[in-house]
C-alpha cells in the first residue's frame, strides 16, 4: 500500500491546505511542505532499504506493486509498481515539489490554499505517471496533471498568462489524445491476438502488429512524449509557458512534467515498439541534433532570462533524445543521467531567475547588471548553476551529456560531433547569462536583500546534489541498470544492446 500513499499523501494534503487557507496561510504553506518531505522521506528510505537487493529485478521486476481490478469488464486494473527508475524519479519529483513549496513562501499571496491545492494535485498526478502499469490508469494520471498545471499559470502566471496556459493546454491535450488512440489501437490489437482484453503493461509488451501498424501506435505514443519532452519542431508552448509561470510552475514545468516525457518514451514506447523504434531512430536522433542545436542557438538570443532558460531545456533534452534513441547502453544510461541533473540544475536556475524578479521586478538582461556588487551570494548561485547547465566537469549535467556523446560516437560519430558543437553553444549563452546579469557595473545603484537563511538552504541542497552526480554518480546508475537490462532483453536478447 506503500505505493498507492505516495499518490494519496499530496492529494489529501492539497485538500486539507486549500481548506485550512481560509484560516491561515502560514498553515497551509506547511502542511504543504510537511506532505512533500514526507513523500521525500518515503522514497528515500526505501531506495536505501532496497539498493543492495536491487540487481535482483533483472529475474523480479518490481520493488513493490499494487494490482487489484479496477474495471475488470474491460481489463482495467488499479496496478502501480515501482522499480530503479521511477524510484529516482520519485525522489526527484518529492525533492522538486519540497522545493516549489519553499520558492513559493514569499511569492505566493493570493489565493494561497488553492494554489497549494493544484500544486500538490499537479504532483499526485506526476507520481501517478511514474507508478501506474496499465496503461488505461496511466492515461488517467497523465491527464490528472495537466488541468492544475493549465490553473498554476492561468491564475498566478503573469502578464501573458491566459495565452500560455491555452497554448499549453492544446499542446498537451491534443497530443494526448493521440496517445489515447495508440493505446486503444495497442488493447484492440492485444484482443485480436490472445482473446484477452486488458491494459496492462507487462502484458502487453510483444503483442504482434503489422510492420506499418507497430509504426503508426508507436507514433501516437512518440508525438505525445516529444510534446511533453519537448521536442523540435513542436517545443513552441514551453518558453511562453514557462515565461508566464510563477516560479514554482516553471519549477514543476522543467524539472518534472518535461522528465514524464522522457519517462514515457524509456518505459512503453522503447519495450512495446522495438522494431518500430529501430525503424524511426534515424529520424528521432536528427529531431534531436536539430533541437539541441536550435535550442541552443535560440537560447543565446533571448534578452529575457526566463526564455532563455526555458530554451536551454529544448536543447538540454535533445540530448535525451538523442540517447534514448542511439539506443547503446552508455547512452540510454547517460539520458537517465540528464533526466535527474537537468531536473535540479534547470529548476534551480529558475528558482534564481524568479529570486532576481521579486528584488529587481524585472527580468530583462539590458536593465540588470551589476548585481555580483549587491548580492553575491545569489550571483555565486547563479553562476554555479549556469556552469552545471553547461555542462562544468565534476557537475551532474557533464556525467549525462557526456556519456550520450560516448555511446553516440559508438554507434555515429558524425551525430557524436554534432551534438558536440550543441554544448559548445551552450558555453555562449552561458557565459551571456552570467555576463549581463551578474557582472557589469551597478548603473542602477541596487541595494537589494541576499539569500535568506530558507533559500540557501535551498540552493545549497541543489549543489550538493550536482556535485554528488558529478563526483559519485554510481549509485543513480546502479539502480537505473536492471531496467536498463531489462529493456535490452526485451528488445534484442539477453546479450545485444539496443544497437541499430
């Protein structure tokens, strides 16, 4: 019952914070923390209890499930499971939702209960996606978390809001219902085979389908991660998005709803499509090299620093992409590595981005400056977190990027030097964020308040965790590794990597 708690936890908890908000804020602002820490606490105490035993799951699959019928007419189950990856995942997802929470403290004035309410259901739905196994429940929860997401930017986002949060809801809806009708297409094709109709995962892993069929499924699946990644060409709903969320949206946004993407594309679409996925990487990996160049140049050309930092994920993601698709071990390994740096190193640099906005009311590079003069604690922060970005040997995000380019040139050196030149681009925008905002002199004579005792400990939890991924990034890998088997077992045998 472990499992189904970890959803329950920010469900009942945004419940009780939107209703105790009517009697005091600070209350629901805790209640909030406490159920995120508490979720945090859980994960982390069974990824300790469980990381010696952990290479059993190449024979046992799960660390722990959960599966009682739900709609057993139609094969549904209530079937959560949890294994190496989404256990990460989770740790990330409670880490980042404790520190929403905190960003959140002093921005956050209006409509405080709601806002912790939607908050903590757009988490409970995220756990969710990381948890459910049939694929009906997992289209559930999928859904569950965009509609608080669509209120978190509507409602506290800022002057373009109403725009971001349409444009990200058709993004989002319509691509999900491409997947809704690959998973139907998936179920019917299951019932034509066996004479079983169910949805679930495990299941339906190696039903047959015909070479152009396989190809279209695994497309509706392709089109709604990549959205939700994103992917170039179709990344435009991110920077308005994240632009108009308040901090703790844009926390969530990057660190969390663009990782459920990358968690798709590892769990169903590699294991349920494996010829399909052979078929369409060619395409998949150019999409890649193309947005984490674009992504990068496009960055470096932005004057307002939520943007660029919004289009450092379009190129920060190609990587993942890139390996997910090359499909080689290191490279599978090295994606699942940007997924958890990327997640800390981007939601951080957001959270400074929104700190920099509470004290200058302003974000655009050409009125800052300065401001190392002023604060340098925060401008320290900043500059570490734009090193981590870009990709600073010893930080979690080199030890990602780099093992993606070493299992690429395995597999296509050309593709290799490609996105070699992406992380080149990346030290330009870097070296401009630091440049304009930090640097400089105080022409507009700023006397503003450093980090608060709340958030250095914020960002110091964050550098801990990059410098561990840097320095001592084995543990994440070994609990990643049996999934990772596991994956190559299914598609190409016990001794062959997902090698085209």
């Amino acid at each position: 019952m472990i499992l189904v708690w970890l959803i329950v936890l920010p469900l009942v908890a945004g419940i009780i914070a939107g209703l105790v908000a009517r009697r005091s804020q600070l209350a629901a602002r805790w209640i909030s923390l406490l159920a995120m820490v508490a979720g945090f606490a859980i994960i982390v105490r069974l990824w300790v209890e469980n990381y010696g035993h952990i290479s059993i799951l190449t024979q046992q699959q799960w660390l722990a499930q959960i599966d009682v019928p739900w709609i057993a007419g139609f094969g549904i189950h209530f079937h959560l499971a949890m294994d190496g990856m989404s256990m990460v995942l989770l740790a990330l997802t409670f880490l980042l939702g404790i520190a929403s929470v905190m960003i959140s403290w002093r921005e956050i004035h209006d409509g405080v209960g709601f806002f912790h309410f939607n908050l903590l259901w757009v988490i409970a739905g995220i756990v969710g996606v990381f948890l459910a196994m049939d694929l009906f429940l997992f289209y559930f929860t999928w859904e569950l978390m965009l509609i608080p997401m669509y209120f978190l930017i509507a409602i506290w986002g800022h002057e373009r809001r109403v725009y971001a949060s349409v444009k990200f809801m058709l993004f989002t809806q319509l691509s999900g219902l491409l997947m809704l009708l690959s998973i139907l297409t998936l179920y019917f094709a299951h019932h034509a085979a066996t004479g079983v109709y169910t949805f679930d995962y495990t299941s339906l892993i190696g039903t047959p389908l015909a070479p152009h069929t396989a190809l279209l499924v695994m497309l509706g699946y392709f089109v709604a991660f990549t959205v939700k990644l994103p992917m170039f060409p179709f990344h435009t709903w991110l920077p308005d998005a994240h632009t108009e969320a308040p901090t703790a949206g844009s926390v969530v946004l990057a660190g969390l709803l663009l990782k459920t993407g990358a968690y798709g594309l590892l769990r169903f679409v590699l294991p349920l499509f494996p010829h399909a996925v052979h078929q369409f990487a060619p395409i998949a990996t150019g999409l890649a090299i193309a947005g984490i160049l674009y992504g990068a140049l496009l960055a470096y050309g932005q004057t307002d620093l939520k943007r660029l930092v919004a289009y450092t994920s379009v190129s920060h993601m190609g990587f993942v992409l890139l390996g997910i698709f090359i499909g080689t071990p290191l490279a599978i390994e090295g994606a699942f590595i940007t997924i958890i740096a990327h997640g800390i190193s981007t939601s951080a640099m957001f959270m400074l981005v929104g700190m920099v906005q509470e004290r200058t009311h302003t974000r655009e590079m050409s009125r800052l400056g300065g401001l190392w003069q002023t604060i340098p604690r925060l401008s320290g922060a900043g500059m570490f977190f734009v090193l981590a970005s870009v990709g600073l040997p010893g930080l979690g995000d080199f030890v990602g990027e780099f093992l993606v380019l070493l299992g690429t040139y395995r597999s296509s050196p050309l593709l290799a030097a490609l996105a070699t030149i992406g992380v080149l681009f990346s030290t330009f925008y870097g070296l401009k964020f630091i440049a304009r905002a930090f640097h400089g002199s105080n022409t507009n004579q700023w006397k503003l308040a450093d980090l608060s005792a709340r958030e250095i400990a914020l960002v110091g939890s964050m550098m801990v965790i990059l410098l561990w991924l840097g320095l001592y990034p084995q543990p994440v890998l070994n609990t990643f590794a049996p999934t990772a088997q596991r994956y190559e077992q299914v598609v190409n045998g016990p001794t062959v990597a997902f090698r085209r």
